[in-house]
C-alpha cells in the first residue's frame, strides 16, 4: 500500500500548514468544542444533537481526550487529520478494488489527498465532516466486502454505520439513501451472479 504514501502526505502536510495558520475556533468547530466542554463540566451527560444537523459523537470521542490533556483545539485538528486520512485509504482501496487496480486507487487517493475543499473542511471540521468522512470511509470498505459477507450480517453492518453516520451528521440521509440503493444493487448482482 505504498502507492497511498503522496496522497497521505500531501493531506497531512497541507492540513499542518492549515493548523498553523489558523489559530482559534473556525465556525461548527466552536459548537463541537462548546459540546465537550459541556461533558468535562458534567453539565449535559447525555447530548444527541449539537445543533440540528450536527450530532455529539465527536463531542463523546474527544472528550476522554480532552479529559487526559485539557481543552487543545490543535489536537482536536490533528485528530481530524486522522478521521481525513481514514477516509482517503478507504476510498483509494475501494477504488483500487472496484475500478482497475492501483492507478485508480491512486488517482481517488490523490483527489481527496490534494483537493483544497476536502481538506480545509476536514481540518476544521466544518459541519461535522471529519468523523462523517471516516465513517464513510469504513463504510465503503465494509460494501466492498459485502460479497464475502453473509446477507444479514452485511445489511446490519451497513445499517450500524448509517445510523452512526446519521447521529454524527443529520443530513446524511441523502448519502444514506444512495448507499442503501447501492447495497440493494451488488446484493442483487452478487445472487444473480451465483444463481447463474
């Protein structure tokens, strides 16, 4: 897997230098940090939404993080890098997979890896997309399986991480939908490929 070394790179060295040059909270940044600030303060133990299209499963990650080292917005970025680069593994393998090899794995690593949106988004974690990324990353790394996974196992995997993706980011259900869709097609392709 070393053709995922440039596209990790240059993501984490443009997200450095994004971390660096940016001091203080940038825009749902602040309502996240507020979230796990309420948690070490004990005052709301139980959050389901941040605000109405942001859910408080990042707020829950970070706060036995924030517990151990005190409130660090830098840390919180870096911990983005790592849900962002999640995300480019997984879409770099499943492009590899399905599209014809490592070129293609690549070349979907690269754009994720390089686009200044995606990164600039996942740093700071603007509407909540830096763990949503990671959780679709899993996602399609899971339904590239599915043929390898018993039916039922594979639709309760794919409904746990819809509905984990659906609590991190409430307007996931468009993605939702199309994954939903798209399961249903290589399930029906996969049984009419082994009946045949």
């Amino acid at each position: 897997m070393g053709w995922l070394a440039p596209p990790l790179i240059s993501f984490i060295a443009i997200g450095i230098a994004l971390i660096a040059t940016r001091p203080g909270l940038q825009g749902d940044e602040a309502h996240l940090i507020e979230g796990v600030i309420r948690l070490l303060r004990r005052e709301d133990l139980v959050q389901l939404m941040e605000i109405p299209y942001i859910g408080s499963a990042k707020s829950y990650l970070l706060f036995p993080v924030f517990l151990a080292t005190g409130v660090n917005i830098e840390l919180a970025r870096v911990l983005n890098l790592v849900f962002g680069g999640v995300a480019i593994v997984a879409v770099g393998d499943f492009a590899r997979r399905r599209f014809g090899g490592t070129a293609a794995g690549m070349a979907a690593a690269l754009v994720l890896g390089t686009h200044p949106g995606f990164i600039g988004w996942v740093v700071f974690d603007n509407t909540g997309l830096a763990l949503l990324m990671a959780g679709i990353g899993a996602v399609l790394l899971t339904f590239e399986r599915f043929d390898r996974i018993e039916s039922f196992r594979a639709a309760l995997l794919l409904g746990a991480a819809v509905g984990f993706a659906g609590w991190v980011r409430a307007n996931f259900v468009w993605q939702a939908l199309a994954l939903v869709v798209a399961f249903v097609a290589v399930r029906r392709s996969a049984l009419a490929g082994s009946v045949a």
